[in-house]
C-alpha cells in the first residue's frame, strides 16, 4: 500500500470533528450555556469565530474564503512596481483575500518545488551513507525513502501544492512521477476545488492514487506511526488561523519575573542528560515548575482571558443591517455576538464581556513558559553556535521598513497584554506522534497591521480583525474581537501574526530537531532564479515584497 492510500486508510477509521486544533468544542454557545460559570477562555472564542459549524469564517460550506487569480500574473511583461499594483488591483478577485501562493503563482510553488527536490536529493543521500554502514537496518531498506511525500496542513486552494507539481513536472520528472501527496483541509468547499483542480492539472497522479486531498483535520487521525516514511509537512498560512488566547500582565511583572529568575535553582540532572530532546524537556519543565510556584507566591500577576455571557436578546431580521454593538472601555468589554441561523426570522444576540481571572490553565501556563525561559537558556537548548548565527541571519535579512514597523507596535500596541497560540504544542506533538522522520516548512506572517487605537485586542501579536466588503477589493477592520456576522452584515476574519522565535524553541523543546528562520527574501534568493518574474524594471516581487513573512525549515 502507498503512503497516500495508507494515510488516507487512518483518516477514515477516525471521527471526523473538522477541528482545526483539538480539545476545542465547536458549539461555543452550548458550551457557554452549560456552564455553571458561564465563561469560557479566549481560545474557544477565536475557535468558534474561525472553525464554528454555523458561523466560522473558514467553515462555511458554500464560499472559498480564499481567492484566485483566473490567470496567473505577467511579471515578466511589467514595467515595475506601479504596473504591479495596478495589475492586482484589476485583477484581484473580489470579496475574499489571497495567500502568498495563490497571488504569487506559480512561482511561490516552483521555489517550493526547488527547495524540496534539493532536500530530498539531500536526504537520499544521507540515507545511502547510512545504508552502506549498516545494510540490515529495517529503516533503510531499499524502497524506503525513494520519493518525495508531502504533507500539507491546511491545502486551501490549491495553488501551492499545483504550482510544486508544475515545477517538477517541467524540471525533475521523475520526482514527479514518483511524487505522493496529502493535503488535509477543513472547508469542504475549498477541499472540493482542490481535489478538481489536481485531477484536472494532474490526472495520471490523481487516478494512480498518488495526490489525495481529504476533508478532514490532521488531529482527526489516530495514533498510527508512519516511522519508516520520511515525510515533508508543509503549513502554509496555518498558524495564523489557530486558536489563541490572550494574557493581561501586571505592570510590575517585568521586574518581579526578572528579579525571582536570579533566584531560581539550577537543574542539577543536566549534565546527565545525552539527548538533544531530554534536555529541552527537561529544562521546560524545570521552568514550568517555577512559573507555577511564581503564579502562586504573586496572584494576579499573569491574568488569563475568558469570555462570560451575559444575556440574550432576540433581533428582528430588519434589525441587523442597523445594529450598533455596545462597548465599554474598561477591563470588561461589553459586545454584542450574533448567533447566525438561517432558518429563522429572527436572530439570538448574544451579550458578552471579557473578564481577566488569575492565571491557572495548564495549556497556557504550559505555552508561557517558553517566553520566560531566559535568552541564555534559549540558546543552550538550541546550541549556543546555532542560536548566534540564527540571530545574526535575522537580524541581516530583516529591511529597515519592517523593524520601525515592529518598533511602532512594540511601542504602542502592547498594553501589558500578549496574544499566544496555546495549542500550537499539540501541532508539533502530533506531527512528531505520526511522522517522527518529518521535515517541516512553514510559512507565516510574521507582523500584521493590528488596530492600535479605540480596540479591545491590543496587545503583543494582536490579531487583525477585518472583512471583505461584498463585490469589493476594500477591506474593514474592527473595534472588538467580538465583531459578528450579524453586527457587521459581512463574514469577519480573525488572523494573527506568527512569533516564529517561539515556534522554533517550542519544536527544539517537542521534538529534540533544528528548524531554521528564513526571511522571505533570503528564501527566494536562494531558491527561486529571477528570470521567472522580474519585471523590466527589475522589480521581483518573488523579492521585494512580502518583507512581513518568515519560512521556518527543518534542517535536514
């Protein structure tokens, strides 16, 4: 049986829940309802705003949130970058928004595809070193490993996984053919197209079994090991559209922190630990364990940030186009959330309000804990050498523009507060859980335009809250995270930026393995050839734009 038929045989042995991270309950009201407190944390919250059955942005049946170009654009026959933009601006597809591979197709996938023929050449080659010591390994074989196998988190559109085939297809044909791929997505709308558009581009893959797309989330899977498959996961624009929850820090948590971490013991068993992923383990939970003892030695200095219902009230169909929602700029703000059900004339609001309650999660507590571990025990988990050279690449490739804009918000957005995605440990966990021989890519936003006035999300990695205007190109942010359906008319969006620091600390922690931070330019420099979209000018976009974004790769 193939990797793909093999995946494909677990997905549909397992529960189909469409959750985009586990342990969150999709009926956000009912979960509120049966609560004897009424509250729920802001995890939920954002899930049930993003994944809910009746009213998460990304789940509705009958939409592609995501847009496509009809045709891809002409770099190559614009004059720079005026003709650029007024080429997306004619050419952009209303009412949705586009992801790096879609607008930048097909040439953000034929650097993809660059990239991993190259590590796949790479990692045969490792394989056949190993293999000649040890010919009677079960995990060298030799039709182990042959081909590229791609895992994609979160397929969308289609356009990156289409563009990579095409890539091969036109310069490595026999990766091609050889090729296996999985994409895993919750709209079933986009799945549809996706599944349409690669048995259309592709038929031989397609009918041999070889590129499969399922309707389904990677946590509906079982705990089946894949060990002798060495897979490549991509998670192109996932983690900005996961769950989070938000902290409210006391003004004086700085210096408290700072002076009790002066204080805190050393871990005597260290030493005695071999293993790249013991040690991460072990000095996360020796942190941990502190911050626990800190939480409790000084209540109210980290607060967690649930969300209480309040009342309900029933609106007139007529009433929506009109509704003003209710905000109070405090420490609680009051909002009003709709309920979206089409089936009846009149529509449930829902009042909210947020509410800050001493800190005692354990998946936040447990997330957290990576921002207080201390610069110099970040780099001893990640190894001293590697830690300098990654910091000194970053702070090389990142332009100017992008650090006073990272400056301004760090000066103006923070507010004591901070934006974490607590479940992103269950990603890494379970990506390890199933293909403990993986690569991993990923690709983000690393900083977005927040709101930083009038608003109750300010905060560190505050999320853009906006929609579409129907049959328009132009965009409208909110006041309130709280912003409906029903109180706007419009489907509304939460999306966060990315702390790729973070991610790369929580993966070294999870899985013992390296991962390195690209700037989207130092990517494409290094994997994408000019000759493929630079304009006239000498404009690339593959180069000049998206300055905002980050790529973390396995090193393999």
């Amino acid at each position: 049986m193939n990797f793909c038929r093999k995946l494909e045989q677990i997905a549909s042995s397992s529960t189909k829940t469409l959750k985009n991270t586990p342990h969150l309950n999709n009926d956000f009201i009912n979960l509120l309802k049966n609560s004897n407190s009424k509250k729920a944390l802001m995890r939920e919250y954002t899930n049930h705003k993003l994944y809910s059955e009746n009213s998460g942005y990304y789940s509705d049946k009958n939409k592609n949130p995501i847009g496509r170009l009809e045709t891809p654009l002409n770099f190559r026959e614009m004059r720079g970058l005026s003709d650029y933009s007024y080429e997306l601006n004619v050419k952009y597809p209303k009412s949705t928004w586009m992801t790096c591979p879609e607008l930048l197709r097909p040439y953000f996938g034929y650097a993809l595809g660059n990239y991993l023929e190259k590590s796949n050449k790479i990692i045969k080659d490792i394989l056949n070193e190993r293999r000649n010591k040890d010919a009677n390994s079960p995990m060298l074989s030799k039709d182990t490993n042959k081909n590229i196998k791609i895992v994609e988190i979160g397929c969308g559109m289609g356009g990156a996984i289409d563009s990579v085939l095409e890539y091969l297809r036109k310069f490595s044909i026999k990766d091609y053919r050889e090729i296996e791929y999985v994409g895993f997505e919750l709209n079933p709308c986009m799945a549809e197209f996706t599944k349409d558009l690669l048995k259309k581009n592709h038929p031989s893959l397609f009918e041999n079994g070889q590129v499969i797309v399922l309707n389904q989330s990677l946590f509906d899977l079982g705990n089946e090991v894949l060990e002798d498959e060495n897979v490549i996961v991509l998670a192109i624009n996932y983690f900005n559209s996961t769950p989070h929850d938000k902290l409210f820090l006391a003004k004086d948590f700085d210096r408290v922190l700072s002076n009790e971490l002066k204080r805190i013991p050393q871990l005597g068993s260290i030493n005695r630990l071999k293993d790249k992923k013991e040690i991460g383990k072990a000095l996360h939970t020796h942190f941990k364990e502190f911050l626990v003892s800190f939480l409790q030695r000084n209540k109210g200095i980290i607060k967690e940030t649930q969300v209480e219902l309040t009342d309900t009230e029933i609106l007139s169909e007529n009433f929506n186009s009109n509704l003003n929602f209710l905000y109070e700029n405090s420490s609680n703000e009051k909002v009003n959330l709709n309920n979206k059900n089409d089936n009846n004339k009149n529509n449930k609001n829902y009042l909210f309000k947020q509410t800050y309650e001493d800190l005692q999660d354990e998946k936040i507590i447990d997330f957290y804990t990576n921002y207080i571990i201390p610069q110099e025990i970040k780099a001893f988990i990640l190894g001293e050498q590697f830690y300098n050279l990654e910091r000194a690449r970053q702070k090389k490739s990142e332009d100017w523009f992008i650090k006073s804009f990272k400056g301004f918000y760090e000066k103006y957005n923070n507010e004591n507060k901070i934006w974490i995605p607590t479940l992103a440990p269950e990603f890494f966990a379970k990506v390890e859980a199933l293909f403990p021989n993986k690569n991993l890519l990923i690709f983000d936003f690393d900083v977005l335009p927040s709101k930083i006035f009038n608003c109750d999300y300010k905060g560190k990695n505050a999320p853009v809250v906006y929609s579409i205007i129907e049959n328009s190109l132009k965009t409208k942010t909110y006041d309130t995270i709280f912003e409906s359906w029903e109180t706007s008319g419009l489907p509304v969006n939460v999306y966060f930026p990315v702390d790729f620091g973070n991610l790369q600390l929580l993966n070294k922690i999870i899985t013992g393995k390296d991962c390195t931070l690209n700037k989207f330019n130092y990517f494409m420099n290094e994997y994408s050839v000019n000759e493929w979209c630079e304009s006239k000018s000498g404009f690339n976009p593959l180069i000049d734009t998206h300055h905002n974004t980050t790529f973390m790769l396995s090193l393999i």
